[in-house]
C-alpha cells in the first residue's frame, strides 16, 4: 500500500510526523478519508477525533479535536494545523 508525508502540529508542539497509510479527520462537512495520491485540497478541521494509520503499527492512533484548524493535502503530503 502506498504511503504519504502527514505532519499534525498545534501551535505548542508537533503531535504526528512522518509517513501514514491512511487518515480520517472530521472537516467542515463530515468525516474526510486521505489515502496516498489524494486530490490537492484545502479544508476545515472540526472538532472530533482524528484516526492515522501509520505503516508499521497494527492499529490506528487516535486523537482528539478539541477546537477547529485547517488540512492541506498537496503533492502526497497532508499537513493539519
């Protein structure tokens, strides 16, 4: 399967950096899937839980939105603020 760059940060720290199978987030019009090769797209980020597949761990890592940000996804990277 193929892999893409995702970097997830607030703006204290940086909370996921490097690759990931795949990333579920809950943007400005419901939950949003990101697999590897994903179209160019800017949206917003809701509050609810973000699910990263990461490559060599053999479930999902989850983590909380307690407030709004933005998802860039551009050239097979994915970049949550």
């Amino acid at each position: 399967m193929k892999l893409f760059d995702l970097s997830i940060t607030t703006m204290d720290k940086v909370i996921y950096e490097g690759k990931a199978l795949s990333l579920v987030v809950p943007a400005g019009l419901g939950s949003m899937g990101i697999l590897a090769d994903h179209m160019p797209i800017i949206s917003t980020v809701e509050k609810g839980t973000i699910a990263i597949t990461p490559p060599d761990y053999e479930g999902k890592i989850t983590l909380s939105v307690k407030g709004g940000g933005y998802l860039q996804v551009s050239a097979n990277k994915v970049t949550v603020i």
